[in-house]
C-alpha cells in the first residue's frame, strides 16, 4: 500500500512556518531571563552584583545599570496577565511590588574588571511582553 507525500510535506512546511516565531519568543524570553531574573539572591551588595554581573556575561562591554528581580518565573510572567496592567505601549507594569536589586557601573573604563554599586528594594516593575511572556525589563520605580 502506497501512501503519497502530499500531507506530510504540507506538515514540514506549515512546521517551518510556525516554529521559527516561537522558538525566536522563547529565545527572547530566556535572555531577558538571563539578564533579569534571580530567585535566590546572595548576598544583594556591591560583589553580589559584580559577580553576578560577570556570571551572566553582562561586562564585556560593562552594562551601565541593570535590575535583577527576586521573585518565581511564573509571577514574574503573571505580570503579562492578571497581575499586571497596561502601563505605556506594550509595556505592563505589576500590580505588587517585586523585591530587586539593580546594579549600576560605577564608571570609568567601560572594559573589565567592571565595578559596581548594588541598591536593593522592593518596587513595581515595568516590562514589555510578547505572546504572555516577558521579553524585556523597562525599569522599576518605589511607587505609593
């Protein structure tokens, strides 16, 4: 019995046309991962940034600020959803506050060895997401 390759041919090709996108959202999605999030914190001080900096390869050139935030994926992700609201284009900005840590460069050389100073809190925090999930941190701010 002889089966024509018709259909499965159709089903590579519908394949290359959905799973690029997706796998392009997931791509996005791990590096602001990478970038941003941190569930169990050391230390929350100039090393902890420092060293988590340089773990996450963010130093080479030295970033100039960047926030990491102490939370699960899922509420982080929830921020896309019920617990966050609209906020400025598609931005959405968490409707509780997110303990962070934000790491700003101290100066000078822009090379490695890259210094920095940890300031440490609890705020809302704005991001952008694509399909439900986070894709880029905006910013955090202590709000009432």
């Amino acid at each position: 019995m002889a089966m024509s390759l018709g259909p499965l041919v159709l089903v590579f090709m519908l394949g290359l046309v959905v799973i690029p996108p997706t796998l392009a959202q997931n791509e996005r999605y791990q590096n602001f991962l990478t970038e941003h999030y941190d569930a169990n914190p050391g230390g929350r001080d100039n090393r902890y940034c420092e060293r988590t900096m340089r773990q996450r390869e963010l130093t080479s050139p030295c970033k100039n600020t960047n926030t990491f935030i102490h939370d699960t994926k899922n509420n982080i992700k929830a921020i896309c959803g019920e617990k966050g609201s609209d906020y400025r284009g598609n931005l959405r900005i968490s409707n509780n506050h997110f303990q962070v840590t934000t790491c700003q460069h101290k100066g000078g050389s822009p090379r490695p060895p890259c210094k920095y100073r940890a300031s440490k809190g609890y705020r809302y925090i704005v991001i952008a997401c694509e399909n439900g999930w986070p894709v880029h941190f905006e910013e955090s701010y202590i709000g009432p």
